[in-house]
C-alpha cells in the first residue's frame, strides 16, 4: 500500500518519522506541561564528557589552537581610553576536518547512527554543519545526503551556500538543494522516511553535548597558557546550540564565572524563511534570523526537544552590522596573517568592540573560527549584494539598513558591539510558551522550568505570567 505523500499527511506523521530517525523518545522527559527535564535528557540521551573527548579524538577532531591577536589588541588599544583594551585571541576550530566546531557535533551525531546501526545520515542545513557530517560520514562509512535551502524563487543561489555544496559533494555527500520555504522540512522528513537514515540533527542532545568539549578545552588551555581562565567569551549565536555547548563545556570545567557574550549580525527586517529576503543577506547564519527566533522559542527545531537552550546560558547579547564583520573579516587577514569565514568574524568583530570596555590585564576569547573559500570570501558577497541592489559604502555603520545597504566603517573606531535586551527576549520566550501551549494557567514545576529557561528568579517568571493573564495553580 502506497504511503499518502501529501504535505498534509507527512507532516501528520513527523513524530513518528522523527522517533524511528533519531531514536529517542522525547516523551519519556515530559513532565505534561511546559516543563520536561532538560539535564535528565542531556544526560541518559547523550554522552559523558570523557566519552565524546575520545570519540572526537577517534576522528582527529577537536583539540584546536588558541592564538593571541597582537596586532587587533594593538589596534584595539589604540581606540580604548587608557588603561583599556583587553588581550583579545581565538580558539581555531578552522582545524578541524572539516573546517569547523560543526566537526564537533557531527563526529557525535555521526557515530551515534553508526553504533546503532543506521546505513546513512541526513541533515538539513545550509551552513557548515553539512560538510561537517559529510566529513563524519565518509570517515565512517555511511551514505550522507544533505537537505540545502539554496535559491529563491528566481533559482539565484547565495554565493556562501554553493560554496558548502561544493564542500559536502567534495566530501561525497549528495546534496538536495531546495528554495527557500516550506518544501525544505517537508523533503526532510520524505528523504528520512524514505530511505531509513539517521536525521543527523544539529539539535539533539548528542550534538549539543559534542560543543561541551569546546568550552571544556577553552577553558583548560587557558590555565596551562594564561594560569586563568578568559574573563568573557564571545559566541556567534545562529541556532543557539554553539552557546549552550561552549556555555556548558565551561561550566563542566569548573568555570562558571566566565561571562559568555552572544553575538549576531543584525539583520532586523529580514525575515530568516522570506523568499523576497533570501538574497537580499549577505550572512547566511549568526545572524538575528535565526538568533532571537531560536533564542525565544528553541522547540521549533527538527526534533521534539530542542538541545539547544541559548537563554539558560547568555549573559550579554550583542549586535553588529554586515560591513563592520566584512572590515573585520579584511583586518584579520592583513594584521594578523589569517583567512576566516565569516561566522567566526562575527563574533570577533564584537569582540574587537568589547574589548576596548575591559581592562588591559583582562582576557577576551572569540570561541571559534571556520574555513574560508570562494563563496564565503567578501569579495563574492559584496558582488552578488550589488547585483541584487544594495548599495555597499564607507561611512558609519549605524546607518546600515539591512537588505538596502552595507556600510563599511570609514574607521575601526566606528566599530561597535550594540546590546540587544535580553529580556526583552525571555519575555518573548515565556509569551510563546504560554501561546504555543494555550495555557491559561501554570504550576509551580513549570515556574521553577521557565526561571532556569530564562536564567531568571522566579519573581520575574511570575511577573510575565501576570502581564499575560495567567494565573498559578
């Protein structure tokens, strides 16, 4: 009997596809309410610090240099008042198999469908994380398809998404490469159903704990190197999941004073699924798209229960503007020697920023870098940028108007981190918990979830829940 492929009906069927593609059972943390018990599942769905050590280890993954940026320090220096500007370095996880810490996720996901017997991955990304598992996947023998949302409606490609299709086929992966829209999750769960394979999904407990390593050896190289821990670390925030690993690793390293600092290019007014706005971004990840909808409400990720819980573990969110990472991006390159991709330039742009507040003595770390290649360079963005009407300038980036203009900073002092509320997004995140659960009323376990969700006192928690008209059982 012929399965209805209906987008209807496969969407009826995603918890059962899902379950039988990841092999958890989701239900098992929920509580019946808001609440599930998120440690509980990290902890029996995941891995234990040791094992993924050796299982990153097994694949040459992991153990990435940290290198001190004298020259922006000094160019940091310059701009600060006196006495300020923080030592600012790297952790360059571009040396990684795969030219990423998405490496660090996928030797998780990737070996975790091998040991259970699954014949091939599938993930639907169109950042890193691709060439990541199609890396994993060819190292352990698995068949690897990669779900790509690649054109819009006039089939016109992002420069930096061909860019990792070419990665992921390089590596032997197959690419589906779909228009922006809805068709992208509906293909997914047909390709996962069809064909058996593991959803090698950036968002499962496995994969999130495969970022703890990150922080964990950050904070540990640190000690041997500066005998101190960093004073902030600065995290590129996309989908929320470099954050809480990176967050997670430190504190697991005995290092929960660290302030981690999120980051993002602010893409205001772009709407991250818009085909009208698809092209008009010259980012394709860690930017406001993905990092305040993810931040406010994770669970709308491929799997039940998202890993991923950015606003347990931010302490500062922080925004800069497209031409400022380009100039940085060009900085990083002349000063210190090093060609990135642009994720990691975002959060060292606010980084670059960020330091001129600190003390010289004080210690400022960008988590991570990425490769770079053709597609991902500024010269190939900035060109199709033009082609699809934005004007790219010199002048004060405070004037950037996301999707009609990039401007350049005339001069590096015009650099800056710009706060973003972050409670202004907590209170986003318990409004769509109460609206997405259509709750009128709240217990007291769903209170102490929502106070940890947040990293909030339940005061504030209760505050929220009293604008919104909910009362507590």
């Amino acid at each position: 009997m012929s399965r209805d492929l209906s987008y209807s009906a496969v969407m009826g069927r995603k918890n059962e596809i899902m379950k039988k593609a990841i092999g958890i059972d989701y239900s098992v943390f929920e509580s019946g309410g808001i609440a599930f018990d998120y440690e509980r599942m990290m902890r029996e769905a995941g891995y234990t610090l040791d094992e993924i050590q050796t299982i990153q280890s097994d694949v040459s993954v992991g153990n990435t240099p940290i290198i001190e940026l004298k020259n922006l320090t000094a160019l940091a220096r310059k701009l600060a008042p006196k006495g300020k500007g923080a030592r600012i370095f790297i952790k360059d996880e571009a040396c990684n198999p795969s030219g990423s810490f998405k490496a660090r996720r996928a030797a998780n996901a990737v070996y975790h469908a091998k040991k259970h017997g699954y014949k091939g991955v599938v993930a639907a990304t169109s950042g890193n994380y691709g060439a990541a598992v199609a890396s994993q996947a060819a190292m352990h023998g698995l068949k690897c398809i990669i779900v790509q949302e690649c054109y819009d409606s006039r089939m016109i490609g992002q420069p930096e998404i061909l860019e990792k299709q070419r990665a992921c086929e390089a590596l032997g992966a197959e690419v589906v490469q779909l228009s922006v829209g809805p068709e992208l999750f509906y293909t997914f769960l047909c390709l996962l159903e069809d064909t058996g394979y593991f959803n090698a999904s950036l968002y499962t407990p496995f994969g999130i704990a495969g970022v703890e390593t990150l922080g964990y050896e950050l904070a540990m190289q640190f000690r041997e190197k500066l005998g101190k821990d960093p004073d902030k670390v600065v995290v590129t925030h996309a989908g929320g999941g470099n954050v809480t690993g990176t967050a997670r690793g430190l504190i697991k390293a005995g290092a929960e004073h660290v302030e981690v600092v999120g980051a993002s290019v602010d893409l205001s007014g772009l709407h991250m699924a818009s085909d009208k706005a698809f092209n008009k971004k010259s980012f394709t990840t860690g930017h406001t798209g993905f990092g305040l909808p993810f931040a406010t409400w994770p669970d709308r990720a491929d799997v039940p229960r998202n890993a991923a819980r950015p606003l347990r573990y931010l302490d500062r969110y922080v925004l800069v503007r497209q031409g400022e990472v380009f100039y940085i991006t060009e900085a990083l390159a002349v000063l210190e020697g090093l060609e990135r991709g642009p994720a990691g330039n975002t959060s060292l742009t606010a980084a670059f920023s960020l330091a001129q507040e600190m003390d010289e003595e004080q210690v400022i770390v960008v988590q991570e870098t990425e490769y770079t290649g053709a597609g991902k360079h500024p010269m190939p963005q900035l060109s199709f940028a033009k082609q699809n009407g934005i004007e790219v300038s010199f002048g004060n980036p405070a004037e950037e108007v996301p999707g009609q203009s990039i401007v350049f900073p005339s001069h590096p002092s015009m650099i800056k981190a710009r706060d973003f509320d972050l409670n202004k997004a907590k209170l986003s995140y318990i409004k769509n918990c109460v609206n997405n659960n259509k709750l009128t009323e709240i217990n007291k376990t769903d209170i102490e979830f929502l106070a940890k969700e947040t990293k909030a006192d339940e005061r504030f928690v209760y505050e929220a829940l009293k604008e919104l008209g909910v009362s507590i059982k």
